[in-house]
C-alpha cells in the first residue's frame, strides 16, 4: 500500500491537491492511505516551506504548487514496488 500525505494547514489549495491525489488513485487502482498534516512542525520537518505538499512513501515530490494529476500518477507508479 502506498502513504500519501497531504501537507498544509487545510486551506483550499490543500484540499485541492488531496483530491487530485485520490483521482490519480481511483486513476491507478491502487491501494493507498491518504493522510492530511496540519502540524506546522511537522510540515517543515519535510522541508516545505511553502504549502501544500505532497509527500509519497515518505518522500516530498512536491511542495508550493498543486502537480497535475497525471503528475502525480508517475510519482505513484514509481513509488509503487517492483
């Protein structure tokens, strides 16, 4: 299964990148848990310093921008084990 999670104190740019996340999801067929960080400490602890964020089995594939959804099924393909 595949760790998404969604950075960001909940503004309408972070609920826009959860659900583009869960459309290159459904978009895959994967199985995979979609978590939202609003914890400030915990978001730069990634490294963002501007939100929202994605983060991909615990890597940050993207931070400051909301990634197309066709982005984010590459980065899901590549997160995904051989």
């Amino acid at each position: 299964m595949v760790s998404i999670k969604v950075l960001g104190p909940g503004c309408a740019n972070c609920r826009k990148l959860e659900d583009v996340a869960r459309e290159a999801v459904a978009t895959l067929g994967i199985e995979a848990e979609i978590a939202k960080v609003t914890d400030m400490n915990a978001i730069v602890a990634y490294g963002v310093l501007k939100t929202p964020g994605l983060v991909i089995n615990e890597k940050l594939v993207s931070s400051g921008r909301i990634p197309t959804p066709a982005s984010v099924v590459e980065w899901l393909r590549a997160a995904q084990p051989a």
